[in-house]
C-alpha cells in the first residue's frame, strides 16, 4: 500500500459512511411500509367487507358502541371466569371506526393498529441497530405475519389486537435496557394495551422489564468490554430523565379509568382478578404441559412460521421440548459471545429473549381451564425475538471477526483477507434478505384482497337477517329476544340481536349470569317484563318446523346458505357419520368441523374420509336461521 492509498484511505471511509446513511434514511421507512402493507390492505378489505361480527366478537363491538356515552366501559372485555379484562383501552381504540362506519370500522381500526405496530417493529430495529438490524427484522416481520395470516391483522377479538403491540413492546424493553431511555415511554403504552385487552399478557410485561432492570442493574457492576469497531450499534443522545415522567404520567392516564372503577363500583374489577388468581376455581396446566407447549411453539418450523399450534379438537398442541430448550441456549450462549466481543446490544436482546422464553413457560404452566392456543398467542412473538437475537448475535459475531482482521491487516498482517468476504457480500446478503421479505409480504397481501373477515359465515347469515328482520318491528315498541340454539354458541343469534341495536331498535336479552357481564345490565330484563318476543332458531323453514312454533307465530326472516337438496344431503350426511361413530341418533345435525386435523380424528374413531370431507364442505357454508315473533297480549 502506497502513501497515496494510506491519504486516500479517510476520505473513502468518510464518503462510504456517508452513502450509508443516506441508504439508511431512505430503506428504512421504505422497510417498515412493506411491513406493514399487509395490515394496511387487509384494512381497506375488511372496511368494505360489510362484516357483522358474531357471538363473544358481536359483544365486543357492542361494548365498543358503549364508548363516549352514558355507559361507556372502564373495564374490558368479560371473561368466562365473570371478571372482566384489566381496562377499556381496546374499545376506546375501536370506537372512531365504528363511529365511521358502523361494524366494518372495528376491522378498519384493528388493521390499521396492526400496520402502526408492524412499521413500529422494523423502525424500531432500525434505530437499535441499523440498516443491517432493520433488514434481518423486515424479513423475520414479513415472515410472521405470513404465518399470522391476513385474517388475523384485522381481528378485533380481544386477544389478538395486542399480539403485534407485545412485540413492540419487547422491542422497546430491550432499548431501554440498552440505555435508550426514550423508548420507556413506547414500553409503557404497548404493555398496558396489551395487559388491558388481555390479562393473559400481564406475567410477561411485569417479568420482562423487571428481570431485565435486575440484569442491568448487575451487569453494571461488573467490567465492561470495549466495543469493537465494526460492531453494528446506532448511538443516541441519552434524553435524560424526562422520558421516565412521560411514562409514569402515561402509565396514570391509561390506567386511570380501571382504578376509577375498582373504587367507585362494586365488585371492582382489578380486586376481582387478583381475587381470581390468588384462589383460582381452576386447575393451572402445570409445567409438564407448559414444557409441551413450548416445545411446539419453539420448535424448528413453529406455529410462529406456519400458523399450526392446534389439535384437531382446538386444544393446544404440544411437542417435544428438547429443541426448544436447545434453541434458548444456544441464544444465550451466541448472544453472550457476542457481548464479549463488544456488541453488548446484541447481549441484551439475547437477554430480553431468553428471559420471555423462561417467563412463557412459568407463565404457560399458570394457566387456567382449558388449554388453547389463544391463551398464550405470545409464544410466536417470543420464538420470533429468539430467531431475530440468534440472528443478530451471529452477524455481529462475524463483523467483530472481521474488524479484528482488517486491524491485523493494517498493521502488516495478511489476516485483512478474512475481512474481504464480510464487507463483499453484506451488500447480496441484505439484498436476498429483503428480496425474501418482499415476496412473503406480497404473498400475504395478495392474500388480503379480499380478506377473510372473521367468522363469514355467521356475518352473511346476521346480514340476510337483520336486512329482513328490521323492516317487521318499529323502533318506539320494545321487543325480548331469545335465542334457540342447541348446536354451538348462539353465534348468529347474538350477532342479531346487536345488530339490531346498533340500528337503533329496543331488542333486549332475557337476563342470564352468563350474558349480563358481556352484554350490560341496561339490556337485559326478566322473563315476563316485555310481552313482544323475537325468537331464533338455529333450523332450517321446513312445514316440521312450522308445526312446533308457538300459537300465533309470525316467520319474519329465514336465512340457509344451502339450498333444499344440499340441506337433506347434509341431513343424510349427518346421520350416516353418527352411526359410524356409533352414536345415538339425535334431531341436531352432527357438528363436523371443516378443520382438517379433526376430520382426521373422526376418521380415526371409524368415520368414512369421503362423508366426513363432503359434510365439512357443507358444514363450512354456515348454519340455517329462522327468526319469528310472538306478540304479546
């Protein structure tokens, strides 16, 4: 090397750095938008879908209806455990949508909430570690919410709208660990949103942080390692202590209206959770099954890739725990290298990884009844954060490596060509990683167009019905309904009955423990208290029909998404798999899902595969309605 090498060597330094950050200004939102734009035309798709939501997601938009008036909640959803989730932040968020649009709005807002926090993920990235950081995330990001689905972006039930947040929310527990205290506050409001929507989070968003604080607060007691030139870490300017009394003020607003209730009414909410969880009626899954749990969510091609944790039967599947155990390890141990060698952010992302992983299975073993996968949705975003902190560790590992050669190289070792492949195919492997990305993101959004709205096959049947319904009642009289379903949820009935309200009719439900909490104590009444009544029953208008109603009946929508000749194919169908299964007869059809995995456990016990799949596609369609009145006297 030359005198005139060694002049030039600076300024091409310089002039690389400076081409860098202007990539890096301009591929970051570039990023962060194709993250997100699965969520943003899911939400365009499922504005226009004219969705009316069904059963528990019927109740919620009823409670987000509640929002600025008279009862406007300061609690969240009900549980099945007659307490409510922590706090009303999920409604509040909803209600402009459905004050825009009526019930599509709700999907509108959910995915729109899902694009913010998507973007947030990958800008997030970016800031804590670059161009090269924010490219591996993009595509782990795009990859995730491939296995999400599109569906899943713009559900409003309330486990899954918080899901995206509780990854921002590790995101920013591990910034603040690293001495960027501006993300306190991003902690603070993403954590509360998701413990709000659903208690289910709350183990891990007070495990987390805490553990996290405890580990930095011992890691500063001991002697740190030089950080090593080539190590990919963004400085920012440390904004004092302001941000940490922007996050307490935050943390008193949003929890403001959950206390307000717990002193104000009787029961108080958050007493009656505490109530529940320190004497539970329950037993807790224990750490076998939590082991098992993890052992499926963290396995090589987990449900976080392929959107698979459930049995035939809906429970949670489990696996073997073995490469679960050996996945977190090996991100502590990488990650601890990586720390040695001087990328310490990358050790405390191993750290915030490793400690979610150990948190979700504590937090797995504690939960209660029956065990399904929507009760712990966060395993993928913790399998998701071990996969990025490997990833991250690793590269970091191999930068140090070959900063080191490029100082052996410039003191007159021949080393510096281990440097060479680093710095020559950063720029191909960045490129096949956002390449990656960008055909998984286009896959889901492809996908999106149009989106499957939750449960279509109840909305279309709510849609037919209160189109046909509204027209028979008058908005002055006041009218009970009841609802006669022995086949599953009251799915459409419910859907209904809100749908009614939300059209501005005086529909009340017959008063019951189990709805009064989920549907408010100023819609129902007692039997007898209102002599109108509407009544829907899940069955097709047949003349056997006809002859069962009540004297004085009147038919005033009928709804059945197959036609007569399918109908009594289903009804043979029905029959036939029941003898097989060595069933008694029964007047109800049998229930066969169209889920693959339990056609494949009836098929198990004895049923034909050609029945079981040709009543699963009948089945899939949807159920049959009738809706009649009986007038008082």
């Amino acid at each position: 090397m030359n005198d005139l090498d060694l002049e030039a060597g600076p300024d091409r330094t310089v002039v690389a750095r400076d081409r860098a950050a202007g990539v890096r200004r301009f591929a970051a939102p570039v990023l962060a938008f194709a993250a997100a734009l699965p969520a943003l035309v899911a939400a365009v798709s499922g504005a226009r879908s004219g969705w009316y939501g069904a059963s528990d997601w019927a109740l919620e938009v009823l409670r987000v209806s509640d929002v600025a008036h008279r009862h406007s909640p300061l609690v969240g959803v009900a549980s099945r455990f007659g307490w409510y989730h922590p706090g009303p932040l999920l409604f509040w968020l909803l209600a402009p949508g459905y004050w825009l649009l009526g019930q599509p709005g709700v999907l509108l807002v959910t995915g729109l909430s899902s694009a913010v926090a998507l973007a947030a993920i990958v800008l997030l990235a970016d800031r804590r570690g670059g161009l090269a950081l924010c490219v591996w995330t993009f595509l782990l990001t795009a990859a995730l919410v491939h296995g999400l689905g599109a569906s899943f972006l713009i559900d409003p039930w309330n486990p899954f709208p918080p899901f995206l947040w509780f990854v921002v929310f590790l995101f920013a527990v591990w910034s603040a660990a690293v001495g960027d205290r501006a993300l306190v506050p991003v902690a603070v409001a993403a954590g509360t949103f998701a413990v709000q929507s659903h208690v289910g989070y709350l183990p891990l968003v007070l495990a987390v942080p805490a553990l996290t604080a405890a580990g930095r607060w011992g890691a500063a007691r001991l002697p740190r390692s030089p950080r090593t030139e080539g190590v990919d870490h963004v400085e920012h300017r440390r904004p004092g202590w302001h941000p940490i009394g922007v996050a307490v003020g935050l943390f008193v607003v949003l929890w403001a209206a959950p206390v307000y209730q717990q002193l104000t009414e009787r029961p108080g909410n958050l007493g009656e959770i505490l109530r529940y969880f320190r004497h539970p009626t329950d037993p807790a899954a224990g750490l076998t099954v939590a082991a098992g749990v993890m052992g499926r969510q963290l396995s090589p091609a987990g449900p976080w890739l392929t959107g698979r944790d459930a049995t035939g039967l809906g429970l949670a599947a489990t696996g073997h725990v073995l490469p679960a155990v050996l996945l977190i390890v090996v991100v502590a141990v990488v990650g601890a290298l990586a720390a040695r060698r001087g990328a310490r952010d990358a050790g405390w992302l191993a750290v915030v990884a490793v400690i979610a992983a150990v948190g979700g299975l504590i937090a797995t073993s504690d939960v209660r009844g029956i065990i399904v996968p929507y009760l712990f949705r966060w395993w993928w975003g913790i399998a998701y954060l071990l996969w990025l902190s490997l990833g991250w560790s690793c590269w970091q590992l191999l930068k140090t490596r070959g900063a080191r050669s490029a100082a052996e190289a410039a003191g007159g070792s021949t080393g510096g060509r281990a440097a060479e492949p680093v710095a020559r195919w950063s720029p191909v492997l960045a490129g096949l990683l956002v390449v990656g990305g960008v055909v998984l993101v286009s896959v889901t959004s492809a996908g999106a167009v149009p989106v499957k709205p939750p449960f279509p096959q109840f909305s279309s049947a709510v849609s037919s019905l209160q189109a046909q319904v509204r027209p028979e009642l008058r908005r002055g009289d006041r009218y009970l309904m009841t609802i006669d379903d022995t086949t599953g949820l009251q799915e459409a009935g419910i859907g209904l009955f809100v749908a009614l309200r939300q059209h501005g009719y005086s529909v009340f439900l017959p008063s019951s423990r189990t709805l009064d909490p989920a549907v408010g104590a100023w819609r129902v009444v007692a039997p007898g208290r209102i002599p109108d009544r509407l009544t829907v029953v899940t069955a097709p208008l047949t003349p056997a029909l006809r002859a069962t109603l009540p004297a004085g009946a009147e038919v005033l929508a009928s709804y059945d998404p197959l036609s007569p000749q399918d109908r009594a194919t289903a009804s043979e169908l029905s029959d036939r798999v029941r003898a097989q299964l060595h069933q008694p007869p029964s007047p109800d059809p049998l229930a066969v899902s169209s889920s693959a995995d339990f056609q494949r456990v009836l098929i198990k016990r004895g049923a034909d595969p050609a029945d079981v799949a040709r009543l699963g596609a009948l089945e899939a369609a949807g159920k049959p309605y009738v809706v009649y009145r009986v007038r008082g006297r």
